[in-house]
C-alpha cells in the first residue's frame, strides 16, 4: 500500500489528472517528502479513494493522475460524539482520536461548566477540521467525521433524533454494555466537562432518555474518557451482532 | 467528598498525625490551595485510603490528622499494560492515562521500531513514577499501577506468566472480544509501537501464544490503542461476567 495518503475533497469530480491545493501539495512533499513517480492514495473524505501517480510533486502545485478508484461503504452505528468542549489542546486531541476511532459526527457542547470562551469560532472550526483530515491520513480512515459548530446543551437535547443515545456517567447506575441493543443505525455518545455536568444538566439528560454506561470507577480526563466510550459503543454496538461464535 | 488528594507511600505505618512530604505539600498547599482545616484523603496506592484533617498547611511540611481509614479490596483481572515505549510526552501521557483506567501494572516494551532512546532510565521511571502518582490523585485510583523498566520484547514473551495475552493488532484475523473466556486473574495486554512490530516480532507474538483483538479497521497512534485496549479489556474481561441480565 501507498505510504503517503492526501485530501483532496473534490476527487470525484475531477478528471484523470488533477492538482493538490497549496497545504495539501506542502504536506506530501514537504513533511512527507513524496517525489514525482511515488504513488498516494488520495481520498475525499466521503468514501472515495483513488491510487494515484504523483505526477509532479511540488510543494505548491502537486499534479497527481489517478489509476484506480474504489467507493468504500460505511459499515456499523453512525456514532456522534457529543462532547464538552474542552480546553484548546485538549480539543484538538479528541477530536483526531475520534477521528481514529471512526466517529460519524462530532458534535461539541456547551454546558455550565466548560473552562473555556468560543471566541473566533469559524478559526476554531477550522482548526478541528485540519485535525481530522491529518487523523484520516494517519489512520487510513476514508471518512472524514462531520463536524457541527457547538450547541448548548439543551438546545442538542431538545432535538435529539437518533436511536440510541448514552451518556458517559459516574453518578448514575449504568446500563451494561452487553445490555444495550446492538446494531442501531445511529447512536450519540455525550461525554460532560472536566468539572463534570451540574446537577439540573444531568436532570435535562435523564429526561431526555439518555442511557447511563460505565467507564469503569474512575473520574477520567476527558480524553480518556471520549476515546474510552468511542472504543466501547464500536465493538459493543457493531462488532457484537457480526462476529461469529468462538 | 474532599476536593484534596495526596499520597503517601507510607501511610499505613504512620501514627494518627503525619507530615508529608517536601514534593506532596507543596502540591496540596500551593497548587491545590488546601488550607488548615481542611479535609483530604492520603493514600498509599497499595488500596490504603484514609480521610484526613489537614492539621498544618505548609507548602515543605504539611501535616494531617487520620480520621477514618479504609483498606480498599482490588476487584476484577489484574491487566497489565505491555507498551512498547513511545517519544517522550505520549508515553507520560499513555502511563497517566493506563493509570486512570486502572491497569495493575505498566511494562514498557523495547521493540525493534521504537523510535527512542533509553537514556537516564531511572530518571524516566521516575518521571512516569509522578504521571501515575498525578493520575491517580486526579481520577480517585487508589491504587497505584506497578512500574516495570522497560525490556526487550523477546524478554518479555520469554517469562510470559499471564492466564491471557492480548495483542492489539491489525495483522492477524482477531478474536472477537466477546469470545474471551471472562474473568482471567491476570491478563497482558500487548501494543505495539508507532511503526507497528516486525514481522520477526510478529512470529515470536505468535509462538508465545499471544491471542490478537481488534480496535477497530484503522491505524490507531499509540496513545489511542493503549487506552481503547484497557477499556474493552477491562469491560469484556470483567464487567461482563458480573452484570446481571437487562
């Protein structure tokens, strides 16, 4: 397999023959020093991915031509992380794992007791989405994860439409994971603030139906926990219905 | 609950007031601003708790009163976390975050891609020493996670004394968690480094009997694996045997 992989999110409708934009044409060639002759694969970030030629690496105008193509078909629970924002690095760290991880949807919240001002909002949204793109290089993901801008709370509870919603808690009596339904089509996974969600957040969240699960019987960072629970509702969700029996 | 947490390697053998020591003080007292009066629990991290008064506090000799003490009961399999050592901050970072997932002990592995030195290697273990120590005052671990020096992967397949090895891996077909026979006493739970194992390394994993598990179809960064590993584990291996039916 081709080592280097690059963005390039209107790949579908170019031609044989097409040009990398200026960050992406510094990243192959620059950081990653691809040359003219090495394949990549490039890929949309909407299930499409080509092998390509790199025709002409240059690290403002790259040209790569393309030589086979491939959709690939999203399997399993479309997962939105709902997640607290966090403090800046923090964020930014979460935001790749769950990019790792396959998240379908990252959703940040607003709630009582995140440390943190959105100001420059677009730079922000920005930021996160050239996190996902580097995270679905490294990983191999072909799906970049949809990013929404943050909402408060109550305004994601109000219009929650998925089939199943879980809430990562210390202070309810968990549901197990085994429990849960397998194999809903979407599930949102909320994950509260460093401080933790106040105590009318958490009536909010049990009225809206959310489903308490464990991540054990510790406090856990953040990060620990959206990767922790990203890691769980994907094997508990998915893997359980197909895998086979021992 | 106290908002303070301290550790105190020795707490079992002090008498009813204790000093801390230089480092632990000046934590409490100057980052944590704990005041005299206040409450806080010491521990040993070998599952001593004891809620204290905070009879003195100075930021080089704090002193605290014993009020109740507890001896906590470790439930559950005993994990350890095989990791082949990563660059310096990721591997802090995957020692902090073993420890708040409650790994039993964190054994860095040498393997042959590993991209990092091993110089001044008691300076080291001291350093991911105080991760663990910070990690576990953070997230209320009363335990404190066993610290191996790191060894070579060869070594460490050779005295192999685990009821289950795991092998985080892309390679092999994986055993679906579910398939694990639940409730080992003691398990490993092997990652390997940023640029995976060898295929030399591959074929020892294989004749030490190490079983591989999936995280999922993507290229994981280190940091990622380790705790994805610690929370399936930890979820297949013991909450699925004691959580009654829906």
């Amino acid at each position: 397999m081709p080592r280097f992989r690059t963005y390039c999110p209107s790949l579908a409708a170019e031609g044989e023959t097409f040009q990398l934009d200026a960050f992406e044409s510094r990243h192959l060639v620059t950081t990653n020093r691809a040359r003219s002759g090495d394949e990549a694969i490039a890929f949309d970030g909407k299930g499409m991915e080509c092998a390509c030629r790199i025709v002409e690496a240059d690290n403002r105008n790259s040209r790569l031509k393309k030589l086979t193509c491939a959709r690939l078909v999203r399997k399993g629970t479309k997962i939105t992380l709902a997640q607290a924002v966090t403090k800046g690095k923090t964020m930014d760290s979460i935001v790749r794992r769950a990019t790792e991880l396959g998240a379908f949807r990252i959703q940040p919240l607003i709630s009582r007791r995140i440390q943190v001002r959105l100001k420059n909002l677009p730079r922000k949204l920005d930021k996160w989405k050239q996190q996902c793109i580097e995270a679905c290089k490294q990983s191999g993901n072909g799906w970049l994860p949809h990013l929404s801008a943050p909402v408060p709370l109550e305004r994601f509870l109000a219009n929650l439409d998925f089939d199943l919603t879980l809430l990562a808690s210390l202070r309810e009596r968990p549901t197990p994971w085994q429990n849960l339904d397998p194999g809903p089509a979407t599930c949102a996974l909320i994950i509260g603030p460093e401080g933790d969600f106040s105590t009318e957040e958490y009536e909010l969240l049990h009225n809206s139906g959310a489903v308490g699960v464990s991540l054990g019987d510790h406090i856990l960072r953040s990060e620990t926990a959206a990767v922790s629970a990203l890691a769980l509702a994907t094997q508990f969700l998915d893997y359980q219905t197909k895998s086979p029996p021992a």
